[in-house]
C-alpha cells in the first residue's frame, strides 16, 4: 500500500509545476503560423518579458533550453580568443564556462566554493589585474540550482564599475527570473538569460536574451555570431518567422501568455513576496531538523539563500533514501543532488512559479513523515517553525 496515489507533486527546482491555466491555454489545435492570432500573441509577448526582467532594453526568444541561450547569449557578444571571467558558486557557472571555452574563449574562473555567495572584491582585483582589458565579459549566475546559492549582483557590477574595467555583466536568471527580485538595468546587467520552466511556469522548450545597447555595439564586431544564434533578427527583423528563424513554438506561446497574466494579475511585487515567505518557511523547517541529525541546509547566510530553491545536505545516502520514500510513499518528488559529494547525501526543494503555502507545507509534513518512517534523526518542531514563518512571526 502506498500513500502516493492522487495528484503528484513535482517539487523539483524546474521544471515547475504547471499552472492548470496555462495547461488549458496549451491544448488547443495548431494555430495558423502565417498571419493572425498568433502574430499578436507573440509580440504581446515582448514588453511583459521585459517587464519581468525590469529592463528596457530588448529580448530576443529562442526554441530553447538554458544551455542554448548560455551559448547565444556569448555568440553575440565574443570572438574566439577573447577571455571570459566566471564567477563559480555552483555546478551551472562551470556548464556555462564549458559552452563558453567550446566557442573558442579563454576562461578565468573565480571559485567562491559551494556554500557561499561571490566576493565582489576578488572581482574587482582580477579586473584591476587584467590591464589591457583582454576580460570582455564577466559571466554571473545569480541563483546556482545546483548549490541554491544567490549572488548580490549588483555589487558585482558595483566592482566592475570601480575596476574601472569595460567588461560587459552576463546573468544567468534561469532559476531565478520571477521567484528572486531582479533588476536588470537598476542592477547595472547588460545580459541576461532565462529559461520559460522554472519561474515562467510554462513547460520547458523556450529561452530568452535580454540585452541592453552596450551587448549590441558589441554585437558589431562578434565574431562567434551564427545565423540562429544571431539576436538582432528575432528583435529587429520584419518578417515574423525571424523570431524563432523558423517555425513558431506555438503552444509554448499560447502557455507562456497565461502563465505572464498570472504574474501581472497577482503583481510581479507581490510574487516576490510569495516566494521570499515560502523560502522563509522552508527555511525555519530546515534549521528545526538541525537542530539534530545530520541534516543542513547548504547555504549558512540567509541573505545569500534563493527564495527559488534550496539545497539540504542530509548525510550520506540518506538523500536517496528520503527521496525515494517522497516519491513512491508520499507522491513529492525532491530534486537530486547536483554537484555535490557524495550526491546521494542531498537532496534539493523547488519552490519555484506556482507554489502557495498548504503545497510547501504538505511538502515539509512529508518530508517530516520520511525523516521519522526512515529513522533518519532530526530536531523537533519544524513545523510550527514553518507556520509561524509564513505568518510572519
């Protein structure tokens, strides 16, 4: 007998839960992709992306997952030879130096570690050191799923800024756009890339580019620029089909449009709030059950902690053991262990797009039945700790 029949619930950092709203936006016959509907759809598009990455500046959407706009995010803005610095705290900063040195680039890598934000001043001092300003890019990721860790950003361009140094700021917000506050041209970004699956709600199949004036005069003289990867026709161009060069994403457009009026309904401000009490709520569950035991929750600095997902160290094998209990007795599936050593001893929460408290609430009551039926020791009252969080208390 299992207790896992009934709706699941994918608590997984991304791809998210789909709203039934944008599942039912979803399922509909194939549009026309020459004229009409979709045409308007699409372009609606547009200003409320930019509006959720707070830019004015323009996006440019691909048939895509992150790893595609990692690489069209460089290929607009590089040449073979020219040098990156990345930032690392965590395993998709490293994905995004592979994409990078694959393009032909020199890669310096700042390692901050798997439990800690980024050191602007370390920034600053590699970009004080690089004289002849060879560095034409620093590559951020603001919130690492893998490590759950989130980086101030805005220092990051703040150290940038006092080098005195002209490298551009690229931000990777796949697990982050619409879960943690972000503003892109307040923040001082000339590049930012997300995915559609994660804060976007919609299911996975869709990137996107934003970038400002200062990424497009760099544009100009990219020389690892490719037709597909070129952003300046899907954001300039007067044929339609130059958005996608190609065929449409149809379905992912009708189910990306719902999923940004449920954003703009609810108030992109009052989502961040969502989410930022739901991560405190996971949070006060987590420093409850370590209390005792082997449990930890990977990010020790509250401040450099995403309000999109969170990494849990929980003693070796233990991971799997909980995750399998979530899964196939309870009906959550946990994230897996990303990055870390042994990986079976993590396990990672997604509270991430459309999520609301009696979800993450049966989640950590879950997760307290697997931690008491497996024997796995723990402290006591993370559940009033996660009541009284999301009260405010």
């Amino acid at each position: 007998m299992s207790l896992a029949h009934g709706r699941p619930y994918l608590a997984i950092p991304g791809p998210s839960v789909i709203p039934d709203r944008v599942l039912r936006a979803m399922h509909r016959a194939a549009p026309n992709i020459y004229t009409g509907e979709l045409h308007d759809v699409t372009r609606s598009l547009l200003p409320d992306l930019k509006r959720v990455a707070r830019t004015e500046g323009e996006v440019a959407l691909y048939i895509s997952n992150g790893h595609g706009v990692w690489e069209a995010a460089l290929a607009n803005v590089t040449s073979p030879g020219d040098v990156v610095l990345v930032l690392a705290t965590g395993r998709f900063a490293h994905g995004w130096s592979a994409i990078a040195a694959n393009l032909g680039l020199e890669v310096e890598l700042l390692e901050f570690g798997q439990e800690r934000d980024v050191d602007p001043e370390r920034v600053e001092e590699a970009l004080r050191v690089d004289k002849e300003g060879r560095i034409k890019a620093v590559l951020s990721v603001f919130v690492d799923t893998s490590t759950s860790v989130k980086s101030d950003v805005g220092a990051v361009r703040q150290a940038i800024d006092v080098a005195g140094h002209s490298a551009l700021l690229m931000c990777d917000c796949i697990a982050s756009l619409a879960c943690d506050r972000f503003e892109m041209d307040d923040w001082g970004v000339d590049v930012t890339v997300t995915g559609c699956q994660k804060g976007l709600m919609t299911p996975p199949g869709m990137g996107f580019v934003f970038f400002n004036e200062k990424a497009d005069a760099a544009r100009e003289t990219a020389q690892n620029v490719t037709h597909y990867w070129d952003w300046r026709p899907r954001t300039g161009g007067e044929e339609y089909y130059q958005y996608f060069d190609g065929t449409a994403p149809t379905h992912h457009i009708y189910g990306l449009r719902e999923a940004l009026d449920m954003i703009f309904e609810e108030g992109l401000e009052q989502v961040w709030q969502r989410h930022e009490r739901l991560a405190e709520a996971v949070w006060a569950a987590g420093e409850a059950w370590a209390v005792e035991g082997p449990m930890h929750l990977n990010v020790k600095d509250k401040s450099a902690r995403s309000c999109a997902v969170t990494s849990v160290g929980i003693g070796a094998e233990n991971g799997d053991r909980l995750r399998e209990f979530m899964e196939f007795e309870m009906g959550v599936t946990l994230g897996i262990g990303l990055g870390r050593e042994p990986a079976s001893g993590w396990f990672r929460i997604g509270h991430m797009g459309h999520v609301n408290a009696h979800m993450v609430l049966g989640l950590l009551g879950c997760i307290e039945t697997g931690l008491s039926a497996l024997q796995i020791p723990h402290g006591s009252g993370a559940l009033d700790a996660a009541s009284s969080a999301l009260v405010g208390h």
